[in-house]
C-alpha cells in the first residue's frame, strides 16, 4: 500500500450546514490528511495521527494554506472554452450567435482534443476536481473529452448534446440517431474507471417530443446514468416552451412526462419555477446547479436559494462556461453570495463551501466516493494559499476566526488562490 500525508489547517463539510449547523463540519487547525492508495485513510488532528505513521511516510507540510475537498461544477460546457465573455446578448441570440458557430467545430476530432486539454487544465487550475460538463452534438466530442480526463485520472461525467430542432442543421440530430450513438458511448464509457455518462438533451426548444422520448428509454436502460439538461433559465425561453409543448403543464413537465426525473438528473438554473415545479422537483429527487455568473453574465435573473431550501431541493454550483465568465467555483460563490443579497438571503460561508464540495458531490448522487474527507473516499482536494495576493495577504491577518478567513478567500480568491490540485493522492496542478 503507498501511504502518504499532509499536513496543515484542514476545513471539510460532513453534512449540510443549513441543516446541521457547527456539527456539519469539521476543521482541524494542525490537522494530517492520510492517503492511502489514492484514497483517504484518515483525517484528524495531527498530533493524535501522526504516531500511527510509519516513520518513512512522506509528510507533505501545506502552511499557510487551507486544505479543502477538491471542488465540484455540476453544470459546464467544455466546447464553450472559445466563446467565455462574448459581448451583448442574451440566451436566445447567444446561442445563435456564440455557442451554435462555436460548437460546430468540434466534428473535427482534432479541436474537441485540444480544447478537452485546455479545458481539464483550466479545471485543475482552479481547484475543480469533478464536472458535469456538455459536450456537443458530435460523439466524437465525448470521445476526446473522456480520453483526455482518462489520461489525468480525473472522476468526470459528460453526455453528447441531443438536438434536433430549432438549431442550425448542421448541429442536428435524429431521434433515432442520438440515441445510437449515446447508447454507443455509454457502452464504451459509462462506469470505466472514474467517467460517468450523462444523456444530455441539450433543452426542451432544441428536442422533439420524439427525441426526449428516446432520451427517457435511454435512461430506463441505463438507469445509473445522469440525466443532464437545462431549465427555466430565461422568460423568452419559458414562453417559448409553453408554445412548443402545449400539452404539458409546465416547463419541467416537459421532462417529466418523458421520464426523465430523478435522483441523476441535474438540471441547470431553474430561476423561473413555479411552486408545483419546485415540488415535483423536491417529489422526483431532481437536482438544480445554481449557475450565479452566467445568471448574471446573460442576465437570466436570480437564483432562489431559499425556496429550493424550502422544497428541500438539492442544489449545486455550476460555473456554465461559456455562458458564465468564469472557471473559478471561488469567483461563482463570490456571485451566489451577492444573488442571494440581492433577495436579502444570506449565504454563509460554510454554505457555500458545501455547495461546491460535498452539496455538488450529493447533486451529482456521488456523495459515496467524493465531497469530503470521510476514510475511503477518493483523495482529490485542493490547497488554497493565504499568500494569494498582497490583498488576500494584508486581509487575511485581519481576520478573527476560520468562517472570517473563508469568506474572504471566497470573496476575493480566483484561480490565483489555489495554490495545488491533488488527483487520487497524485498532484496534478501546482502554482
Ligand atoms: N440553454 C440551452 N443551451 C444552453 C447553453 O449552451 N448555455 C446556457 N447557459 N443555456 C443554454
Ligand atoms: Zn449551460
């Protein structure tokens, strides 16, 4: 067995902190993180651990930095790397304009490989460990994307986009088609080491009836898959939807009625819901990523926090790059915390830290082997650097306690405040 250790301040979620208050965590201030083959043997103060070491333990020191669960982006799109901050429109003119034109290049093999590379170095930097992430209408998309998160040994889960309506041709698919080919790569694909496939129907305007109903046979077929898709992000697109499904009673009904519900099914912004969307939401174990920069970025609206707490709804924090305009899970709470200001809801720090780690791993249903340092779990996890910058620095030896020191890092850190990125106990990323 290889064992190694790391030692510093260690802060980790155990359950949610809405619902279980300073039991939820754990923080140990001279704490040692133990890996063992890739995952965690324990996690605890190091003065009570360290005996157990063998003596030629390698001992990793981290100081001045705080060791966190890797983070997790539960809504992404890697081909969208090119259009990140593109100027002036909103959802419907977006994609018409930026995301169609950018997608369209990825049936060459050769760009979805490049930008697979780019994007997963870009995740590492950042400190995210596991995404959700679309890929296009084209296979051979997934098909570069996993080979390239198999070569970083990265615990990953993305979908081939469905599409057959209301986008250029040459992004289209048939229901018969798309599901072939997504039935393809879930057999090549699906539970092979770390990888996960989602069926991704890209949203309810781009699918036929049709096809959604070959999206939900797929699914009663392979019923470990996820189910990735959006939702009720924006006004023109709820009214849209009404007109192109007039036969069902809502938005997520549109999904419902081609079974596609459930405790894999991630579904992103959900900011226009009406209370018996919330409900069948809560009732059908569904899940939202919470997408605030891109919510604000295309000016979809606001996220609310409270009422998906209300319904019991599990959320997650999604980045949505490229309709987000940033990589960072740092920068994406900077912006939750402000959307949830905004409807005068406040996001603690510790929240926030559980959404981007164990409450993104539980929205994924993959709270069993990532999210927190619980012995057994996969060892990915990150070090943030109070050194980051001269601002980070001067305010961070103001600060009082541990929850003041976090917040600031998530108001003011980046991908400049992630100082490493460890993979199964492996480092894969260091400033
Ligand atoms: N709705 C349908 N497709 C997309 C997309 O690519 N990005 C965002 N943000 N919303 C969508
Ligand atoms: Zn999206």
């Amino acid at each position: 067995m290889t064992v190694s250790a790391h030692r510093g301040e260690i802060l980790h979620c155990l359950d949610d902190p809405r619902d279980h208050g300073e039991q939820a965590w754990q923080y140990f201030e001279d704490g040692l993180l133990i890996v063992e083959d890739g995952h965690i043997g324990a996690c605890g103060e190091a003065r009570r651990l360290l005996s157990g070491l063998a003596d030629s333990t390698e001992i990793h020191q981290h100081a001045n930095g705080l060791i966190l669960p890797g983070f997790i982006d539960t809504h992404i799109h890697y081909p969208q790397c090119e259009i990140i901050a593109a100027y002036g429109t909103q959802l419907i003119d977006w994609l018409q304009r930026y995301a169609f034109p950018a997608e369209s290049k990825f049936e060459d093999p050769n760009t979805a490989a490049a930008t697979a590379d780019f994007f997963l170095d870009e995740l590492l930097r950042n400190g995210t460990t596991t995404a959700l992430v679309f890929g296009t209408v084209h296979p051979q998309s997934v098909d570069a994307f996993f080979e390239a998160a198999t070569r970083r040994n990265l615990r990953m889960i993305c979908g081939k986009v469905m599409m057959d309506r209301n986008a250029p041709e040459v992004l289209c698919d048939t229901p018969q088609t798309s599901y072939a080919d997504s039935k393809a790569l879930i057999n090549r694909w699906h539970e092979k080491g770390r990888l996960g496939y989602a069926i991704t129907p890209r949203f309810a305007p781009t699918s036929s009836s049709a096809q959604l109903h070959m999206a939900g046979r797929l699914l009663k077929e392979h019923p470990t898959v996820h189910v990735h898709s959006h939702l009720s992000e924006n006004k023109k697109e709820c009214q849209w939807v009404g007109e192109l499904f007039p036969q069902c009673k809502d938005y997520l009904d549109v999904y419902e009625q081609h079974g596609l519900l459930g405790r894999r099914s991630v579904f992103a912004h959900g900011i226009h819901l009406s209370d018996r969307e919330w409900r069948r939401l809560q009732e059908s174990e569904s899940n939202l990523a919470f997408c605030p920069t891109s919510n604000l970025f295309i000016g979809s609206g606001l996220f609310n926090l409270n009422k998906a707490d209300d319904y019991n709804v599990k959320v997650g924090l999604g980045t949505d790059v490229g309709g987000g305009d940033s990589f960072s899970l740092l920068r994406t709470i900077n912006e939750a915390y402000k959307v949830q200001q905004l409807q005068a809801y406040n996001l603690a720090p510790i929240r926030s830290l559980f959404l981007a780690t164990l409450g993104g791993a539980t929205a994924l249903d993959l709270q069993g082997v990532i999210g927190n340092f619980e012995t057994g779990k996969e060892a990915d996890f990150i070090v943030l650097d109070y050194y980051a910058t001269p601002l980070i620095n001067f305010r961070i030896t103001k600060c009082k306690n541990l929850m003041e020191k976090l917040f600031v890092m998530q108001m003011l850190g980046d991908d400049r405040a992630i100082r490493e990125t460890w993979i199964m106990g492996q480092k894969k990323f260091a400033r």
